[in-house]
C-alpha cells in the first residue's frame, strides 16, 4: 500500500500535509479506492473558518457518499477546484492531484496526535 | 454468530483478476475489477462476464409442477413451453413480493432462479406449499455456477467458443447440450439490458471454462472483460430492471412496483386478491423514474417532495454512467407520477431538483 511518509492519517482515512503557512489536506488512495469511483465533490468556499472535527465536504461514490472532516482548525485559503468538474481524480491520485483543500491553521498543534504513515498503514491492515 | 460466508468455484479466479471482493448477499463477491463506470461502459460497448453464482438454482421435478408454480407464481405457465423463461414474481398472501425469479420449463423438469439472498426464504416457502403434490425440490446452487455474459459483442464472441448456434436461442429462450462433454444450460437473457447470456455449468468444472472465455492474468481477453457486482447495479438501474430490497420487497406488491406485465390477475395465485382490489381502487403510489439536477446520486431512503411535501422515496439511484446524469427511481404518491412532474429529492441538507421521466432510462439500440 502506497502511504506517503510526509504527512499525517486520521483513522477516518483524511491525510494533513504540513507546508510552510498551510496545511493540505485529501483522502487517502486506500479511501478513494474502497469508495469507488467518486462521482461528486462538495468542498467548501475559499475564507470560510473551520474547527478541529468540523465536516468540510462529502464524497459520493457510485456505491457510497462519505463525509471529510478536518483535523485541524484555520481558514480555508485555497479549494481544489479541478475536483468540481473532475473528481475522478481523487481516485487517480489520492495523495496529489486530488487534494481537496488547504488551510491556514490556527495551530498544527492537532496534528501531532494523528497517525503517521506507519501507524496509518498498520491500522488499515488490522482493519481488513 | 454470523453463518459463514460462501465462495463461488471462481473466489480464487476474482482475487487474482484483481476483483475487490466484497460481502453479498452471504456470498464474497467481486463488486468491480477495472472500475464500476469502466466496466459498465465496457458492457454497453462490447462484452463483460460476471459471476452470479450467489443467485439461487432450484430443480424442481414432478408431474404437479406446472399446477404448482402456477399457484404460487404471478405470471400465468400453464402451457408454459419447454424451452422457454418467464420472469415472475411470487408474493405473500397480502401481495407483497417474495422474490422476482426466473422460471424455465425444461423438458422433464422446471428451474427456477430466484436472488441469492432469498434462496433459503423460496426454498421454505416451496416446501411449504407442496406438502400434497408429488413435486420435489433440489437445490443446485452450490452444485452449479453462472456466469453472466452481456453486451452487444457477446452473440459473435460465445459462438467462436461453442458449435451449438447462439443465435437460434431467441430473447427468454434456453438450450442445453454438451460442451466437452460437460452438461451446459444458455439462457439468453440477462440483467444489464444488452444483449446476452447467462449459462449455467456444474460448479466443478467452471475454471476450466474461464480461460475459455476471460484468457488469464497474463494474457487477458482482448475484448471479453470480467465486471463486478457495481457495474451490474448502475446497469440495471439504467434498464429499469428492479432489485429486490430495493425496487422490490414483501412490503410491496408487484403492481405498485410496476411489474403488472408479469401479473395475470385472472388466474388464481397467491398474493391475487389483495391485488385486484388495489388495481380497482387504484395505486395509492407507484414507481417511477427521476432525472436529478447537478451529479448527486439520490440514495436508497431519500426522501421526495413535491408541492413543498414529502411523497416519496428513493429506491435506487446512480449517476448514470451511459448518459452522464443522475438518475433515480423512487416510489411516489400516485398525483405525482407524471411524465414531467417537477420533484425535489432531499440530499444531506440540500433539495435537489428531479423530474420525473420515462423508465427505462436507456434502451439499447436494436
């Protein structure tokens, strides 16, 4: 299974990739390919404010619609816009393209109880 | 304790395939290899083959058959000719569906094929009902595989691997013959709305025929593609075709369901009084097919509004890979089952616009 190193899990499959000011963050390959193929993307507007476990958006499937909710309280400076016309590619590529949003965090403070790769991997394989 | 769960003879075939197998219906099953849309436009192009050994195949025998079917079958079978399918129902005593099945008259026998989550509920529910004739029931289900081959390159495709001429076996028709010696029973039929054909072959012997028609990991078919139980639903969703526990369940009368094609209401069978009555005092609701704005999918359970209250409820809905839009089908109120009528589907917090059209939603070229 390919789990980037660079980042942090939740156990709800969501990945936070800290960058300089920012947080991104997406599903996991593993989310994307049990979903299926994503049909739809809700994502929400660029400058709205969210709080650690607040849901920002929704995948829908053919089979399954999952709710996204973010670790990680901030601003959303920046949706990935490509994802309304184009939510395939979240299924083609989880942990790039198909990144969801970035967020200015209050603190990334959060992240540190997340999963790392190792963690994230090892809980989806005694989830199997 | 949950019961265990059941493999067909091609668990291991799937797995190496690259089937995600899931559980259905208490069998594992493959839901997709490719990828649901893939494999769904995949079947509408050329051809796919899906295991549907979960389904339930009964051998009944007896001369008291065709007077016992028919009693317990909405479709009326008497005459029912040897060669031949028919798409049934069969329902409680108030009316509500048991199962939809497939009834084939044999020349010594009948089969049935009923879903596979209610093979045991049909086998009780025959062994109930025949305790004073001389009809005896067998389950074959484990005994036997299916394989579903579907979509418009299948005709030219099976009859490069078979002698015996597919296209003498018209649409509900059956044969049975020998391939290499193996007892082997076509239907022509199918749940995807291509053409196609679903055969039946002793379970002992089915990964031999794969090979045949699949070719191997490392050297796979060129055309003929293995498809899971996904692409299989949005197929079915698009040709209208029912599903049991959705479109179909004891909670609902064949009528209702819109399957009054496959009612004969002046013969006696089980579940007939209760629909006459509702066919005179008319269908308080009735299935029909929704085009939704935007690409939402309405799930199963959603519910359905029309003049700012609610009046229904989804029963299947997909975003629909042939024609791009998301389509559903739903149970409503009997004032709003138009062609036209303007409807709103709730999805999470949001009403989306829908209205109603014509089922099926895709009809395959002839």
């Amino acid at each position: 299974m390919n789990v980037p190193t660079d980042r942090k899990y939740t156990e709800t499959h969501e990945w936070f990739l800290p960058n300089d000011d920012t947080v991104t963050m997406g599903i996991t390959q593993y989310a994307a390919d049990e979903l299926t193929d994503i049909t739809y993307v809700e994502l929400p507007e660029v400058g709205t404010t969210v709080k650690v476990g607040d849901q920002i958006g929704e995948v829908e499937s053919v089979k399954a619609t999952s709710d996204i909710n973010t670790a990680v309280g901030g601003e959303v400076v920046e949706v990935n816009t490509a994802l309304v016309d184009h939510p395939e590619l979240i299924n083609d590529d989880a942990f790039d393209d198909g990144w969801m949003i970035k967020i200015r965090p209050d603190s990334t403070e959060p992240l540190t109880a997340l999963l790392d790769a190792k963690e994230y991997t090892s809980f989806v394989q005694d989830a199997v | 304790m949950m019961e265990s769960v059941l493999e067909t003879p091609l668990y291991d075939t799937h797995v190496e395939m690259g089937g995600r197998m899931v559980e259905f219906a208490g069998w594992s099953m493959p839901v997709q290899f490719a990828g649901i849309t893939e494999e769904h436009i995949h079947t509408r192009t050329a051809c796919s083959v899906f295991d549907v050994s979960h389904m339930g195949r009964l051998k009944l025998t007896g001369d008291d058959c065709e007077s016992f079917l028919n009693r317990l079958c909405t479709r009326n079978l008497s005459g029912a000719d040897v060669g031949r399918s028919y798409y049934t129902h069969m329902c409680r005593e108030d009316g509500g569906v048991l199962d939809d099945l497939i009834v084939s008259r044999f020349e010594l026998h009948w089969g049935i094929v009923c879903n596979g989550i209610n093979r045991v509920k049909i086998i009780t529910w025959l062994s109930k009902h025949n305790p004073k004739t001389d009809v005896t029931i067998k389950d074959e289900t484990l005994s036997t595989a299916m394989l579903a081959i579907q979509g418009p390159k299948t005709l030219e495709l099976a009859q490069e691997l078979v002698d015996t001429d597919l296209s003498s076996i018209k649409r509900y028709r059956f044969k049975t013959f020998e391939l290499m010696g193996i007892p082997i029973t076509i239907y022509r039929s199918g749940y995807t709305g291509e053409d196609g054909f679903e055969v039946v072959i002793p379970s002992g012997v089915v990964k031999m025929l794969v090979p045949r028609l699949l070719g191997t990991k490392e050297q796979p078919h060129p055309v003929i593609k293995p498809a899971g139980l996904g692409a299989r639903d949005t197929l079915r969703i698009e040709a209208a075709m029912p599903l049991y526990g959705h479109e179909l369940s004891e909670e609902i009368d064949s009528l209702t369901a819109g399957q009054d094609w496959c009612v004969d209401l002046t013969k006696d069978f089980i579940g007939a009084e209760p629909m006459r009555k509702l066919k005179e005092q008319g269908l308080p609701r009735r299935l029909v097919g929704l085009r939704l704005e935007g690409r939402r999918i309405a799930r199963q359970h959603y519910k359905v509004y029309g003049d700012s209250r609610e009046v229904g409820e989804i029963t299947s809905g997909t975003l629909s890979p042939t024609l791009g839009v998301s389509i559903a089908m739903a149970f409503v109120a009997g004032e709003f089952v138009e062609e036209g009528t303007e409807l709103g589907v709730e999805i999470g917090s949001k009403r989306v616009a829908a209205t109603v059209v014509k089922l099926p939603f895709y009809k395959r070229p002839k």
